[in-house]
C-alpha cells in the first residue's frame, strides 16, 4: 500500500501573484490639489459629531482643582550621613576601593558611591551585604520616638486636683 497522504482543507482555486490590483485614484498631497478633488466630487467631507468637545479636559472646576491639592512631593527618605560614613570607614579599614566592595557583595559601583555619598534610598538588603562584607555592624535608621502627651493625671497633678471626674455611681 502506498504511503500517500491526502490532505484536506486545500485550497486549490487559482490566486494571481504579482499583479496589482484595480488602479487608485491618487490622493492629493497639496491643499491645492483637495480643493480641486472637491470641485471635481471626488473627495467629500463630512463634519464628525462632538469632535473636540472633551470638555473635562478644559474645565475649572472644583475636582482639577482637588487633584493639583492632594497632588504632595513626596520625597523619599536618603541614607542617613551616619551610615555613609561608617561604610566609609569600614572599607578604608579593609583597604577596599568602592569597586572592590561593590564586586563583592555583587553590585554597581554606582551603588556603593550612592551610599557613600549619602544619595541612595536606603535598602535593607544591600545594607546587610555590605555589613557581612566589611564584618562592621552599620548604624541603622530608627523609628522617631513618638511625641508623649501629657495623660489626664499628669495634667491633674499640675494643676493640685486630687481626685478628677464626677463621683462614682453607687
């Protein structure tokens, strides 16, 4: 039996290649050229409903007015000058370069310079690589402590009352 296969699906009509298809007519590329394409009914134009009429964009309303308030800089926080220069001293103790360091703990030069420098946004794992590194424990940033409010006693006290608030209920 001949191993032939018969395949299916085929188009099998005839499709002309290279040749072009109906002639176009040239699209004018003059402004001269369109007004003659009008004169003569060729070309027609027709004015498009509510074109540029996005009447949100050109408003002064209130809401604009909201966004550009709300709208804050915020700036991120930078390596503390603490920490950059104790990277610094770390690593003139080691007798590093910024290269070598940066090759180390697997980072752009860039990046150590940045520490230094006092640039970069602090990130914890580049922290870390850099104290395993240079064996140094590197000062972090710590949390602000809270502003303390005077409590309801303190305030009592200063004041010479003894006993605050109505009597208790019996």
């Amino acid at each position: 039996m001949p191993n032939t296969t018969i395949q299916t699906g085929q188009d099998w009509g005839a499709v002309d290649v290279g040749r072009a298809s109906a002639s176009r007519v040239a699209v004018p590329k003059s402004a001269a050229g369109v007004a003659r394409m009008k004169a003569m009914g060729l070309v027609a134009t027709e004015r498009k409903f509510g074109s540029g009429s996005n009447s949100s964009a050109h408003s002064g309303s209130a809401v604009n007015a909201r966004k550009i308030e709300e709208s804050e800089d915020l700036k991120l926080k930078k390596v503390d000058v603490t920490l950059s220069k104790a990277i610094q001293q770390a690593r003139m103790a080691k007798k590093m370069t910024q290269k070598d360091l940066a090759t180390k703990i697997n980072e752009k030069p860039q990046v150590v310079a940045e520490y230094e420098n006092g640039k970069a946004v602090p990130n914890g794992q580049i922290i870390v690589k850099i104290e395993r590194e240079l064996g140094v424990r590197l000062p972090r940033p710590g949390k602000k402590p809270a502003e303390k409010k005077p409590s309801a006693a303190e305030g009592a006290a200063r004041a010479g009352v003894v006993a605050g608030g109505p009597p208790k209920r019996r």
